[in-house]
C-alpha cells in the first residue's frame, strides 16, 4: 500500500509545488513507484514533470468527480518510476461541483482506492487554500508535509493549518498525521530566518526535516524546462537538498 503524502500549506508562493515535484522525483530515483497528483488548479505540478496541459482531456478532475475511473487520467512521465495525475484550469470548478456531492470530502480518497496499492509513494500537490481540494487531499494522506517559508507571518498561518489538521483528522480521517515541516527558500543569514526556526524548534521539533531547503536559483530555473532538479543540475544545493529530504521521509514513513 503506499504513503500518501499531502504537501499543503494555504499560504501561497512557500515550495508546495517546488517540494512535491523534487521529492516524488527523488523517491522515484531512489527506486520507489511514485504517483504525483495535481490538486492545484495552476497545473505548476503538471508542467513542473514535463507535461503540457494542453489538450489534456483526462485529468484529476474527472476522476475526483467520478467521471473516469482514475487509471484513465493516470499519465506516465519521461521520467523512471514517476507517473502523474494531472491538473489543468478545468479543476477550479471542482470546488463548487462537489459542493452537492455525498461525502464531498473523500471524493479523492475514493478515486484513488483502486491504485494505491500500485505505488510505493503518492504524494500530493495541494493549492493555497483550506478549501475542499485541500480537505480531499489531507483525508486521502497518510501525512502531511507543511512547506514553510521563515517569515513572521509563516508561523501564524502554521496554526491555522494545524487547526484544519486537526479537525480533519477528528471527521474524516484519524490516522493523518503530521510528517514533517520543512523549511524553504532558507537563508541563515536572516536574523528573521533564524527567530522564525528557534520558535518552530520550541513546539515543533521532532517535526522539522533535519535538511532545510536553501534558496537557489537553480530550483525556480527547473520548471521551465519541466525536470526536476535532480535531472536539471544534480550536484546543485537545491538538487542535494532534496536527496537529503526524501531520503529522510523515506526513513520517517519506513516504506
Ligand atoms: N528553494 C528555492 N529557491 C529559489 N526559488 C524557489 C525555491 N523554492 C521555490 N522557489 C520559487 O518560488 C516560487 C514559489 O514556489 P512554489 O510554486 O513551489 O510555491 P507554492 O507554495 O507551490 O505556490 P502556490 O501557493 O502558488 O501553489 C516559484 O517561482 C519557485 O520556483
Ligand atoms: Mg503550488
């Protein structure tokens, strides 16, 4: 059965994106069967592996909805072990179309139920809200991974989030837990960066991945050419850093 792994955080702009496509690429590298799914109607995961929305007709959408079964939308990538569920603009109705929907929040759960059992790790790219994409993907997971940027601001959002978790796991799902927090576009220059860390420290500290990811250049450079950054500058700081990641994950969720 896999881990199903939730990268969610409903602050825009903080590494979802950026820290799904490099770890499920990395597990994917290390060997394991990997699944990534697009729950964000942006697509930044879709086109992150390579993949062009255009002319995607199957996607995450339809198999949320019940319309195909979801091994109809599954895709593979150009890359080993990696397949993708992907997203294009389409999935900013679901919201609203699963509104009337019967245990609107498993929707995904249920979709992804004939799969699962065919990859090691799916890991899921969740879009910058606590709405009901969100909530599908955090009662699908086995974890969540909160990626956070150290700002002030980041630690305020984190309670909200937590709260949401929480609650979720109350209704919908008991065995969520929380993976990891991972901290992103590091920089221990700043003062802030590291206020920010001892805080987490304080009430987090078995949480926090042990490898945070620096700020690079040559991670917000991969996407445009749809690799991944082990693929696009393997000896990068960023590409090590998530090997350092997954390699960790792969030992927290002992698969
Ligand atoms: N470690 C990093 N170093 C440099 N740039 C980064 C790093 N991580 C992410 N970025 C860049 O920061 C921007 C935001 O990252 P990303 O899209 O992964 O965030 P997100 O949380 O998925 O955003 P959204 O909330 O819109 O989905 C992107 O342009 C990305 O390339
Ligand atoms: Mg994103």
């Amino acid at each position: 059965m896999a881990y199903i792994l939730s990268f969610a955080n409903q602050k825009g702009g903080v590494g979802k994106t950026t820290s799904a496509v490099n770890v499920a690429a990395c597990l994917a590298h290390r060997g394991k069967r990997v699944l990534l799914i697009d729950m964000d109607p942006q697509g930044n995961t879709t086109s992150g592996v390579g993949v062009s929305k255009r002319g995607l007709k199957t996607t995450v959408y339809e198999a949320l909805l019940g319309q195909v079964p979801v091994k109809a939308a599954i895709i593979p990538t150009r890359y080993d072990n990696l397949h993708l569920l992907p997203a294009t603009i389409s999935l900013a109705g679901a919201e609203f179309d699963l509104i009337d929907v019967i245990d609107r929040e498993s929707c995904l759960k249920t979709a992804l139920a004939p799969v699962v059992g065919n990859y090691d790790y799916v890991i899921i790219d969740c879009p910058p809200s606590l709405g009901l994409l969100t909530i599908n993907s955090l009662t699908a997971s086995n974890g969540a991974v909160i990626p956070m940027q150290c700002e002030y601001f980041a630690l305020e959002g984190l309670s909200q989030l937590m709260l949401t978790i929480r609650k979720i796991k109350q209704h919908y799902n008991r065995q969520l837990e929380i993976t990891g927090i991972l901290l992103t576009m590091y920089n221990p220059r700043l003062n802030l960066t590291l206020q920010v860390v001892n805080e987490l420290k304080k009430y987090y500290s078995d949480k926090l991945f042990r490898t945070p990811i620096v700020r690079n250049v040559k991670l917000s450079e991969a996407p445009s050419f749809g690799t991944p950054i082990i693929y696009h500058d393997p000896g990068s700081k960023g590409a090590l850093a998530y090997i350092d990641v997954s390699d960790e994950l792969i030992i927290r969720t002992s698969v």
